[in-house]
C-alpha cells in the first residue's frame, strides 16, 4: 500500500516551454500533497505544500507564478513548470500524505532538463 | 523554525559490521522522526519512523532510538549488505494541529556505502 506515482519520470525541453508533471496516490486518498525539489548530492527542498481543492502554500523563495501546483483531486497534483530555463533542470518528487497523519510518501521523482 | 543536522555526511562500513546516523533537532515541538532511503535516481523510500513518545523501535535490522531531552534521534542498520548502500536521510515535523502543516524537515542527508 502507501503507493504514489509520478509521470513523467523524465524530461527534456526547449528553454522558454511549461512542462506539467503529475502525482498521483495510487491506493489512498491524499488529503495534503508536497512538491519537492533536489539538485545533485544535497538535500530535498520543499517548494509548496497543496491541500485538496485549496490554493497551494508556498515556501519562501519560490515563484508561485513560475511553478503552478494544482490539486484538483484527493489522488492527483499537478506541478507545471512555466517558461522553464536551464537552471530549473533538477530532480522535482512529490510526496502525499493522509489527513491527520504525519506520514509522507514519496513518488519515484521527476527529472527535468531544460536545454 | 525546526533545524535538523545529520552527522556522518559519508560512512563507509564493510558488509556484516553495524552503522550509526545520528540527527539532532532543534524544536521541541516536533514528535515525529522518519527515516528514508534514497537510491540513485529514484525517490525516498520511508524505512522506519518514531514518535515521541517511544524511546525505541525496531524493524528487523533496523532500528531507531530517540532521546527527546538532548533532542537527538539515530539510526541503527545491523548486519550490514550491500543493498543497504544508498543516501539515508533523517526528518523531523512538528505538531500537525498547531496551525502548522506539519512539514517535514530534512537533514543534509548521509551517503552509506557498503563494501562486500
């Protein structure tokens, strides 16, 4: 159980592109959705923490105009990359978490290259 | 807010011997410590979690200890194989109904290697 997925797990793209990437929980009902970013050897950074049917919260430093996190769905959230450049390539993952429960699961993460 | 720091950055171990990641949290609000495993390339994997109120859990060769006064968890993998070679990463997320998401806080993250 505790399954999340992520599509698509890899992507190139022309600088000046959006690029949508989607979460889903596959075998339970995310109530809190993350969206996380990694670059080589370092740790994950949170970019925004969404909640079904409510505008996602953003951390600090993060564009909200730029990264467009959706959460349409209690088993889908989706992250859209817009007028991506070259320094957004990095390894984006989400995580999904049930109401009332500390616990987060991650899907298998993103790669996102933007030439 | 929540800091995490995680020692050793790098731990280097033969296969059969113990090894030991240590974090340190700096909120005393937070009460709930994970413990992922991440490969390369591929998203973490939760390996084992405590709350705080439990000193000690255990998972096979796994195990966790927390001493919620010095604000430190470790974790121990006994008996180690060389699948266990990955990049362990510890958390700490406060009270989740204190106005507060609960978010996980991460620490730097240590990279285990394994050596047959």
């Amino acid at each position: 159980g505790a399954v999340v997925s992520q599509h698509p797990s890899w992507v190139i793209c022309k600088s000046g592109t959006s690029v949508k990437i989607e979460c889903r929980s596959l075998d339970f009902q995310a109530t809190t959705m993350f969206w996380y970013r990694q670059f080589p050897k370092q740790s994950l950074m949170l970019m925004a923490t969404s909640n079904e049917g409510s505008k996602a919260t953003y951390e600090q430093g993060v564009e909200k105009d730029k990264f467009l996190i959706n959460h349409a769905s209690l088993t889908l959230s989706t992250l859209t990359v817009t007028s991506a450049h070259p320094e957004d390539s990095s390894f984006y993952i989400c995580s999904a978490r049930v109401l009332g429960l500390h616990t987060q699961y991650f899907g298998p993460g993103t790669r996102l290259t933007v030439l | 807010g929540e800091n995490v720091e995680q020692h050793p950055s790098t731990l280097s171990v033969q296969e059969g011997d113990s090894a030991v990641i240590k974090c340190t949290y700096s909120d005393s609000a937070s009460n709930y410590f994970p413990w992922y495993k991440q490969e390369l390339g591929k998203g973490p994997q939760l390996i084992i979690d405590i709350r705080s109120n439990v000193g000690e859990k255990k998972d096979q060769r796994i195990a966790v200890t927390l001493n919620k006064t010095a604000k430190h968890f470790s974790l121990h993998i006994t008996e180690t194989q060389p699948e266990d070679s990955a990049v362990y990463f510890c958390a700490a997320s406060p009270v989740l109904f204190r106005g507060s998401q609960g978010n996980l806080i991460f620490g730097k993250g240590t990279k285990l290697s394994v050596k047959p």
